[in-house]
C-alpha cells in the first residue's frame, strides 16, 4: 500500500492557466498539441515540459519523489541531485569503470562544491529504496519551482 495518494502511475504538471500543480493520469491529445493531467472526472491543460511521472518511490520523510525532484542526501545541503529517467551507466565498484548501461529511474547529482566534482561522487546511481534510505535522501524542490537548486558551482 503507498505510503500516499500518489503511485507509480501518477503524473503531475504544471497547469496553464496558473501555474499550480495538477496530479493524476497523463493524457495527450491525438494530435499531441495539447498535454492533460486528469485528476478525477477533470482534465488540467499542463506544460508539457513540466510533466513528470512518480517514481512509486518515497524520500526519507514519506514523501513522494517525481521526475524532475531534487533530493538532499544525508541531511548535506551540498549533497543534491535530480531524479531522472533514462539510460545511465552502471559502474564497477572496484575500478570505477563504466562497465554496461542500464535504463530506469537514477539520480544525476549536482555539482555544487569541489568534494561534489570528485570521483565517485559525481556519478549517476540508480534510485531504489535502499539507497534511498542509506542516504537519507529527502526532497527538497524540483527542477522547475527550484531552478537555482540545479545551478552548479
């Protein structure tokens, strides 16, 4: 059972006619023009660049993670990134070395002190629960209310 409302098939997105967030299903036009969020028997024009679907995840704290979040990791300001989905690369512990690819939810880490620019803690890492709490990832913004959260140093 989630922990909330949302799961892993629910979308959000920022609504046109102002600004706010709208949660439900994804739905996009037959000529893919126009891009909805239906919440209910209700359907939200959204900016398709805002949409982002759930993880099915949650932060530390309860909270639901979508594409586009920001997460703090160990409770470090400086220890941010953005939950992406996609192909990343799979590394080898050992030699660091990227040894395949893999296609799924991941985080893409900020660059936001030197310590942060150093191997290995500038590499994309798969989400998944157990990182989530060995790190104690938390959401703190995402990527388009919090654009300054994204800026590297």
């Amino acid at each position: 059972m989630a922990k909330n409302k949302f799961d892993r098939h629910t979308s959000r997105g920022k609504q046109l006619y102002d600004g706010e967030w709208a949660y439900g299903y994804f739905i996009a036009s037959g000529n893919d023009k126009a891009h909805f969020i239906r919440s209910g028997d209700w359907p939200h024009q959204v900016d398709p660049a805002t949409i982002g679907q759930c993880t099915g995840l949650f932060d530390c704290k309860g909270s639901a993670i979508f594409e586009g979040d920001i997460i703090q990791c160990n409770e470090d300001p400086k220890d941010l990134s953005e939950v992406r989905f996609g192909e990343f690369k799979v590394r080898c512990i050992e030699t660091e070395e990227a040894i395949d690819h893999a296609v799924g939810w991941f985080i893409k880490p900020i660059a936001t002190d030197a310590f942060s620019r150093l191997a290995p803690f500038y590499y994309e890492m798969p989400l998944n629960s157990h990182h989530i709490g060995y790190c104690k990832m938390e959401v703190i913004g995402n990527a388009h209310d919090n654009p300054e959260l994204l800026q590297e140093v």
